[in-house]
C-alpha cells in the first residue's frame, strides 16, 4: 500500500534564498511524525508546500500515490488534505460556528456539513458551549481548538498541524495532545511541524530534525533521546 503523503527530494525557495533543500520522507496512513526545528528552520515552508501554499522548484510530492505538486490548496483540500496554520489564524470577529463552517467552504454536501459540525462540537465540548461567542473572545488554548476544529471541518485524510502548542500554558499543551490522540484513534494522519521537540516526538515516536532547511537526523523516539547533540540542543537535556 503506498503512504498517505511521499515527499521526494523537496526544493522551496523564497526569491533567492532556499528554504527547504532536499527534503525526503514518507507518510504512512492512519500515523504522525514530527517535523522538529527551531524557527526558520524550514518546517512550515515544507506544510505549505504539501498543500499548495508554495510551489516546488525541485523535486515532487505524492499524496496517496498521485503526484500532486503543482496543484493548488483548493484542489488539495478537495483531495483530503488540510493545514491548522501556525497563530490559529481564526476570524475573531466571527462566531466559533462561523469560523468551523468556513474550514467546510469547499464541500456542498449540507448534511455531512451538519453532521461533522456536530462532531466537533462532541470532541470540543467548550466549543459548543461557546458556538455563538466571537472567536476573539476565546482563550489561546481554546482558539487552538478553534483552529484544529475548523481544519477539520474539511473532513481530511491528512492533516497538517503547525505549531499547535506555540504560547500555550503546559495545561492548554497537554489538552492539544488529548485532542491530537483522538484524531489519530480516528485514523487520520498527521503531520506535526513544533519546536517543542520533546512534546512532538512524544506523541509521534519518530521525528525529522530540521536545520536551515534539511533534515539533519532522523530516528525514534529511542533513538534520538539517545543522542547527546540532540538532547541538549532540541530535547532539554
């Protein structure tokens, strides 16, 4: 069976400076890995070019066999793929029902609408209580729910979540990581771009390490704990 998304020796460029450089890995369906680094390290140029936010100047991406480079984030979010981008990104003047039904903007099929809308109302209570309220009027943690929600709104087989846990209290972290565990119980992919490398690689058990766009190392959770240079530079050691 092929993986759910296969990236093969990656180029992004921004002008005249290259971002990701030849970046390779694989995705199998119904698991996550972590994408880890520090900021600027190339991990949200490489979600982006996954959902057709950048285009490729080298290199190709497959999403469930297809080669998709080149296509664009509509036609990406058609096929099953959706980002919860870093900074959540709400509308904060729109209510948190608004903001969950425009990550269902493509789809036209208002039952399956309703129902998913319901759904995530079940799997984020707080969002529920809160369906009429401003987004903007929602703690940073429960606009990250907020964010997470309205990608999966999308119904994806993919989703790609960048920095989920950036400017949360460790309570709020620890919620995301509830969240992030039953989406995978659901059987959906994930690929998870954090700089807090120890909580990523946790919850994934293997992760990519990034520097100045490539991958530097690569392993398990066991394996890269092991790794003194690893530990005192991602892992707090």
């Amino acid at each position: 069976m092929a993986p759910i998304i296969e990236l093969r020796d990656i180029y992004v460029n921004y002008g005249k400076i290259q971002a990701v450089r030849g970046v390779s890995f694989e995705l199998d369906d119904g698991s996550i890995v972590a994408l880890m680094g520090s900021n600027g390290a190339g991990k949200s140029t490489i979600l982006k070019a996954i959902i057709g936010l950048k285009e490729l100047s080298k290199g190709e991406i497959l999403f469930a066999g297809n080669k998709v480079s080149g296509k664009s984030t509509p036609e990406m979010v058609r096929m099953g793929v959706a980002l919860c981008p870093e900074g959540r990104r709400i509308f904060p003047e729109m209510t948190v029902m608004k903001n969950l039904i425009v990550g269902a903007y493509l789809r036209k099929d208002e039952a399956e609408i309703k129902r998913q809308l319901e759904e995530i109302y079940e799997h984020f209570p707080i969002l529920g209580e809160r369906r009429y309220q401003r987004g903007g009027s929602l703690s940073g943690g429960e606009q990250q729910m907020l964010a997470i929600g309205r990608a999966l709104m999308a119904g994806p087989k993919l989703l790609l979540l960048d920095e989920p846990s950036l400017g949360l209290a460790p309570l709020m972290v620890q919620e995301v990581d509830t969240i992030i565990k039953n989406i995978l119980e659901r059987g959906m992919s994930i690929i998870l771009a954090e700089q807090n490398a120890l909580w990523s690689l946790e919850l994934s058990q293997y992760g990519f390490i990034m520097e100045t766009g490539k991958i530097v190392m690569q392993g398990s959770y066991e394996e890269l704990v092991k790794n003194n240079y690893i530990m005192e530079a991602y892992l707090g050691g």
